[in-house]
C-alpha cells in the first residue's frame, strides 16, 4: 500500500465524493484526455 497526497483526474460514477474526502481510485482505460482512474470508494469523509 502506497499513500500519499496528489491531485487525478478521476471518474465517479455517483457523483459520490466531495472537496477533502480521502479515497481510493484504481487505473483504468482512457476515459477522457485527462482522466485515466477510476474511483473505487470513499475511505474517509471530508470534516
């Protein structure tokens, strides 16, 4: 497990996660030109 903080274009499907959450995302095929990842699941809400 790696951890550190970065900024990705990710894709959520949910539209589930907010400025500050902490989460976890998983490569994927190209969706866009700038978005390669894939949100999985929000780990820790914003405060």
């Amino acid at each position: 497990v790696v951890r550190r903080s970065a900024k990705f274009h990710a894709h959520d499907e949910q539209n589930s996660a907010n400025v500050g959450d902490v989460v976890r995302i998983v490569e994927t095929r190209p969706l866009s030109k700038t978005k390669h990842w894939k949100l999985v699941e929000v780990v820790e809400a914003a405060r």
